[in-house]
C-alpha cells in the first residue's frame, strides 16, 4: 500500500483487530472510529505494512472537505491512467456519471484505500459514492475518524456493508499495556496499575510509559501515572510546549506548509535542531511520517495542527514573507493550488498570485473553480488594478455563479479592462502580452464589448504568429484556450467560416485528451451546423463521440457546441422534440452560458415547426430581455434573435409588427437581418424589393450555404409570383443544389408548399412519422399579402377617418361610384366583407 505512515518505535502488533480491517480487501467499508488519543492512525497503520495489500493511504485535512476534494486526492495517490479524464467527470451535472467512471478505472486494481482524518468530509454524494463502489466490489475502503458528527456517523444508514471498529476494541488490553511498558523498560509490577488507572487509553498509556522510570518506586510511580494521564488529558499543546521552542516552532511551521520532508523544513528553519524536534513530535503521537514519491514527508496529526493554528499566537511569528511564499510553493508542488494561492493572499503578494494563477489556468477552471472564487473573493479591488489579470480570473468564476450580481461583475471586469489595457501599453515581453491581450479579451466579452473583442481577437491572433518556438513552449497551457477564445469570439461577430480554423488549431494545440477537446471538438461541429454544413457537422460530431473523453461530457459547457449542431440537425429532420431535448441537456447553464442566444434561436425555430405552440413571440421577447440583463450578446448574435422574432411573428399573420420590428432595427446590416427582411418583403407582397434585396446577399463571395439557400428560396418564389419563371427554376435549381451537397432542408419550410411545389422543392424525410412535421409550412399557413395600387393604398388609409363613400369621395376628390370600385377591389383582395374587417386585416397585416 502507497504512503503509510510509517510506525513509531513504541508501536505494537494490534492483530486482534486485522479480522475487522481484512473486510475492506473483500471490498467492504471499514470505519475505525473513537476520540482522540486511541491510537486508530497508527493501529491501522500497522495492519497496513503487515497485511502489505495493493492500494493507498490518503491522509485529509481541512482543505479536503467535498467530494471532488477527496477523490482528487486519492485518485492522484493512486496515480490512476487519464486522471485527467476522470477528474473531469465532476463537471457533470449528473452525480452518479461519475461513480460509474471511478468504478471502471478501479476495477482491475480492487485497492483498498484508507481515507485518515474522515471528518472533514461534509459531503454527502461522497458516502453514495462509497455505497456504490461497496456494491460494485471496485474497492474497499478504511474510514479512520472522531466520534463527531461526520462521515463516521453517516455509514450506519447502510450498515449492511459496514464494518465498525470502535473505540471498545481499540481500547489496549492487559497485554498490550504490558507490550508498551515493556518497549520502554517499566518494570512489568506496574502493569496492572496503569492498565487500571488509564482503562485502556492507548495515549494515556503511552504518557504513562515515557513518564516512568524503571527504577521508580511503586509509591512514586503511582503518582508518575497519575500525572501523566492528567497531561495527556489536557491536551498535546502543554506536551510541546515542555519539550521546547524548537518543537514548537517546527510544528507551527508544519502546519503552515502540510507534509513536508526533514530537508524542506531544515532549510525554512536553519537555526533549530530539526531533527530532534520531529523525533520528539513523533514520540509524543503529534505527528508522523509518510511515503511519498520522493523523500518522506512529516506532517501533524490533523486535530493536532488545528490545535496549533488555533492556539494562541497560532502561526503570527511564522508568517513572514519567505516563509508563506515556501508555503505556497510547497502546496502547488502537491496540486493545492488553492491552498497555496491562500497563501499568497495572507501577504498580499499579488505578482506571484498571478504567476500561480497562468501556471495552473486550466486546472482553476476545470477543476477548482468553487475553491478559487472562494480566494478571488478575498482580493481587494486594488490587487486588480495592480494585477487586472487577477480580476479576469474572478470574473471567468464568478460568472459561472448564477448568484453573482451583473453589476459587481461588470464594475470588476471594467476596471481590470481600464488596467490590461495600460499594462499593454507598457510590456514589451510577447509571452506577458499574450497573456495580458487574452485577458482583455475574455473580459471584453465578459461584459458583452463584442465589437472590442473581435478587434482583440485579431491582436491576439496576429501575436500568436510572431510567437518563437521557446515561447510556444512556455504559454503551451495558454495557447488552446487562446485559439478557442478568438474562435468565439469571431463566431459571435458572424465570421464563423474563420472561426472553425481557430478551433481547429486548439484541437491541434492540446497534449491530451479532456475538457479542452472535447469543447474544441464541439465547437468544430456547432459552426458546421451554423453554416448549414451539415454533412460536415455530423462528421465533426461522430469526431467528438469517438474521442476519448470524459464519460460525462453531455451537458457540461464544453459539449454546449455538440449539444447545439444536434438540435440543428434534428431540425433539419422535422423532428422539434429531438431539437429541444438536446437544447434542454444546457438548460441549467443557461443563466450563465455565452451560448443562450443559440439556445433561443432553437426554441423558436422548434416552435415554428410546431406551429408555435411551445414558444410564442411574447415568451421569446422575455426570455431575450431577461437574459440580456445578465449580459449582452453581440450584434450578430442579437440580429440572429431579432430575425426569429421577426419569423415568428410572420408565422402568426402579424405582417404589421413583424415589419415594425424591421424598421427599428435597420441600423444593423447583419446577415441574418437581411434575410429577415427579404422575408417580410416577399411575404407582404413586395416582390420586386425582395428581389432586389436577395441579388445584393448572392453577389457577395464566399457565403455560408444556409444563407445562401435562404436567399435563393426567397428569390424563386418572388420571381415566380412576379411572372419571371425562368430565373425563378434558376434560383429553384441552385437552391436544390445546396440541399443534397449538405442536406440541409429547413429553409424549405420557409415557402408556401404550393409555390414549392411549382418550383420543385419539397422536404424529404426518412421517417414516415416525421413527415408531417417536416412539411409543416408555417410561414406558408398566411396567404402573401397581394399589391394595393397607391389609389387603394390612398382610399384605405382614408377609410380610418370617413365611414361613408360620400366622405371618402369628397376627401379624396373623386366621385362615389369610384370610392366604391376601390372598395370592391380592396375588399376583394384583402378577403374582407365589410369596411372593419378591411381595416382590421390592413392593420394586422402592417398595410395601415
């Protein structure tokens, strides 16, 4: 077994209890649990080095309190194949995805682990986890604890699969107080006395054993015992500090830095007998050595540093600069990168801060995101003017809180962006300005500066280029991130073409499988799908799904690309409930995820394909208004979300408020926009601008195949209602083109079924079942609107103000017979019967 502590001098053979322990190599759970000074670490210590088993010995302190914590650090100890991967398994929003996980990776070792110090855990999913390896025999488990409140106490719900060694059996018998007596040379007349006077108090026996003389007295003895036991009782601090300032100074120091070897701790404290100071702390129980990969380590005994820290003057003297920097190093080398950035901030050493925070930027995000916005929280504004590196940091892990105030984070990411932007200015080093300009661009986009992110997303393209291979090499854990960075950032400008190379060199940029490609991947096959690429897009996702990744990759914001371009390709098979379930696996990130105007877009396109019976234009323009108060979208994004709103209201015959919400955003000339208004042009009976404005979309180069089918369907069928068939068959052949080279159909449900029809366009399924959703014709449902002379378009704005032809006559300086044939006409071809229904269809349908 890995890292057992190693046993004490005065330690014995505790065979009696190897029965109880033996259970957790047949897989059980094992809890030794009793007060202090029982003996339960150095009893099961000894079973372990005897019984020699595969397995290993984690030891906790205060710092591993949650399930992650804890596993972390065994599967670390374990030194388990693509830990990486199966770390990473937390980020699911599934617990149990990752006990099936764990299972597998231990099912061929069958270890047994011991987990010391239990009592930290506070984390119930940590006992399921326990309960679930139990039945799967994947491991066995020993739970060394106090009889407090915690993880010793919670197994007893299922004690079906639980041992228990309690304090009863730890209790030293008349033998045994012989065997610790005798190890000392107290004469074996003295057994039966502290055997009586200490009751079996394996640490009050001990006291008892190093407080002896072997020349004492019977009489003088007993008071040896008595006083003995009433030191032990009163706690280890009076036992350090009788031995000395030197014991007590080397304790303070390790419980400052956690497991440290005698070289590390000689050198932080040159001027004590460190040596004879850890062989005093191991003889009186306060601490002990354990294996590790290299030298081995001394640390306290858990309870005995939180009595050290606690105590009073705790660590003041020790806090020193030097001492907390060693600190920190100490508990980065170990992979307690929040506990050494705690460090850090105790002395406001903000420069290292950061320097820990790029060395391990991936592993915070990942991995320790609760435990660094629990530091980051603690930093003072003035670091982040100091640092504004720091200040992207918190607000990259506070904006996955969805608790966090929009405005504390805006206030923050503002003024570490007024700060980056200076320190650009002044830092000739490339390395610290790719670091720096990455910053700036995840904090412009953090605070929805779009337009100021696309043009920082270039910058940080542009240094990449120059970037030498020594260079390369120290920004190696940067680099992937700062392509997928530029990528989205340039996807959300409506560049997504040239997004797809940035998140291709991110894939290429990654040592090993995990997190980062699978996000990478994802977003490979999300911009496929934006395109309408879609024979690509499945590609890029069978990509994914064959990768190796973690097993609870879906839902998590690094598969949200995948989970996307999926619901885009159900789209393209009529199939609106498939579209939505694979948008619902994001639905608990959506307060917080950069991707929700993606989300929306969906749910309104899943619901013109429904009918809009899922998401009306009023629960659409909430949703949008609601989340926008977190964070704004960029414009492309936002004309994306306006021209579903504009569809939808299309789908409903609202022509008048579908060509409002046109007029108040003509300031922007996005693409999806475009089409929008083409659209409302077409179906409101304006063929000849529809026309024209599809011709402007199809003269520009290199166009996405969605839009560009869009813009062809639009101009078939307005060159066919205006009598042009043969350019409309032209439009209708390129248009069926597109469809077979990247199956893409869903903008084929944007036309009248008839007029597709005339065209040669149709909808093919594979399904039978989806055969009716898939020809579903929303925008098809509304019959176009037909073109009004200016003299009709006159009489029916009129006929607001005047009820009675005479009227309509003499206002408009005609006779009343011929009011009367423009009403005839008007009424004709808007399908009305009487002057309200006219005004009311005209109204309706945007024409007054």
């Amino acid at each position: 077994m890995l890292f057992v502590p190693r046993l004490p001098a005065w330690a014995i053979s505790r065979s009696r209890l190897y029965a109880a322990l033996d259970a957790a190599r047949d897989g059980a759970c094992v809890v030794v649990h009793a007060p202090e000074g029982f003996g339960k670490t150095i009893a099961v210590a000894e079973w372990a080095h005897t019984r020699g088993d595969n397995g290993v010995w984690v030891t906790l302190d205060p710092s591993a309190h949650s399930r992650q914590a804890v596993w972390r650090r065994i599967l670390r100890a374990l030194d388990v194949p693509e830990l990486t991967l199966l770390l990473a398994e937390f980020e699911s929003e599934d617990p149990g995805s990752f006990r099936e996980a764990v299972s597998w990776a231990l099912a061929e070792r069958a270890p047994v682990i011991v987990i010391d110090e239990c009592d930290y855990i506070d984390d119930a999913d940590f006992l399921t986890d326990l309960k679930y390896l139990r039945g799967t025999g994947a491991a066995g488990f020993v739970l060394i604890g106090r009889t407090s409140p915690g993880v010793a106490d919670a197994p007893t719900q299922w004690s079906d699969s639980l041992v228990a060694v309690t304090r009863e059996q730890l209790a030293f018998n008349q033998a045994e107080t012989g065997e610790v007596l005798e190890a000392s040379d107290v004469p074996i007349s003295l057994v039966d006395s502290v055997w009586e006077r200490a009751q079996g108090w394996p640490r009050g026996t001990r006291a008892v054993a190093s407080a002896l003389d072997s020349h004492a007295s019977r009489l003088v003895a007993t008071h040896v015992i008595d006083d003995a036991l009433e030191q032990a009782a009163n706690g280890m601090l009076v036992t350090l500090r009788s031995l000395g300032s030197d014991v007590v100074r080397v304790a303070q120091l390790s419980a400052l830095v956690g497991p440290a070897s005698g070289a590390v701790i000689k050198e932080l404290l040159p001027d004590v007998d460190v040596e004879q100071a850890l062989c005093d702390l191991e003889l009186t129980g306060a601490g002990m050595w354990a294996e590790s990969r290299g030298e081995p380590e001394f640390q306290l005994v858990p309870h005995i540093r939180t009595l050290v820290e606690r105590s009073e003057g705790g660590l003041t003297q020790l806090r020193t600069p030097a001492l907390l920097r060693a600190a920190a190093q100490i508990a980065e080398d170990a992979g307690r990168t929040a506990d050494a950035a705690r460090h850090l901030c105790a002395i406001a050493d903000w420069s290292a801060l950061q320097a820990l925070a790029k060395r391990n930027f991936r592993a915070i995000l990942v991995f320790e995101k609760e435990e660094w916005l629990a530091v980051t929280r603690t930093i003072p504004v003035s670091a982040f003017q100091q640092e504004p590196i720091l200040g992207v940091l918190h607000a990259l892990l506070a904006n996955t809180d969805p608790t966090e105030s929009s405005s504390r984070l805006r206030a923050i990411v503002g003024l570490a962006l007024s700060h980056i932007t200076n320190r650009l200015r002044s830092t000739p080093d490339a390395v610290d300005q790719v670091w720096t300009t990455v910053s700036l661009l995840g904090g412009q986009r953090l605070s929805g500066r779009y337009n100021a992110a696309l043009r920082t997303a270039n910058s940080v393209d542009a240094l990449i280029q120059t970037l030498t291979a020594e260079q390369r090499e120290s920004l190696e854990s940067l680099l992937p991130v700062a392509h997928l960075h530029v990528g989205t950032t340039r996807l959300y400008a409506g560049a997504v073409t040239q997004s797809r190379d940035d998140f291709r060199h991110s894939l290429s940029a990654y040592v090993e499988p995990g997190w980062g490609t699978v996000h990478a991947g994802s977003l490979i096959a999300l911009s496929h799908a934006l395109d309408g690429e879609f024979v690509e897009a499945g590609r890029a996702i069978n990509e994914v799904l064959d990768a190796p990744k973690p097993r609870s990759w879906r839902g998590t914001y690094s598969a949200a690309g995948t989970h996307l371009a999926e619901a885009m390709i159900a789209l393209e098979r009529g199939d609106a409930q498939g579209a939505l379930e694979s948008v619902d696996l994001l639905q608990s990130h959506y307060s917080t995820i950069e991707h929700w105007p993606l989300m929306l877009w969906l749910r309104g396109q899943a619901s013109l394909l429904q009918e809009g019976a899922d998401v009306s234009e009023w629960t659409f323009v909430d949703q949008v208004q609601r989340r926008a108060q977190r964070t704004p979208t960029s414009e492309w994004m936002n004309s994306l979300l306006v021209a579903t709103r504009i569809d939808l209201l299309l789908a409903s015959g609202e022509f008048g408020r579908a060509q409002r919400v046109v007029e108040s955003s003509r300031k922007s000339n996005a693409m999806p926009l475009r089409i929008a208004r083409a659209r409302v042009k077409l179906l409101t009976g304006d063929n000849d601008t529809a026309i024209a404005k599809t011709a402007a979309i199809l003269e520009q180069h290199g166009l996405p195949p969605r839009t560009q089918l869009n813009a062809l369907l639009i101009s078939a069928v307005a060159y066919l209602r205006a009598g042009a068939p043969e350019k409309a068959n032209k439009d209708a052949r390129e248009a069926v083109r597109i469809v077979e080279a990247h199956e893409l159909s869903s903008p084929l449900r944007t036309i009248p079924a008839d007029e597709a029809s005339v065209l040669g366009l149709s909808v093919a399924t594979t399904d039978a079942s989806e055969s009716a959703a898939a020809e579903a014709n929303p925008f098809g449902t509304h019959a176009p609107l037909p073109r009004l002379t200016n003299t009709e378009l006159a009489v029916l704005a009129s006929l607001v103000q005047h009820s009675s032809a005479a009227d309509l006559a003499a206002a408009l300086f005609v006779s009343p017979n011929t009011v009367k044939a423009h009403l005839r006409s008007i009424y004709r071809k808007l399908g009305a019967r009487s002057r309200a229904q006219a005004l009311a269809i005209a109204r309706t349908r945007g024409i007054v």
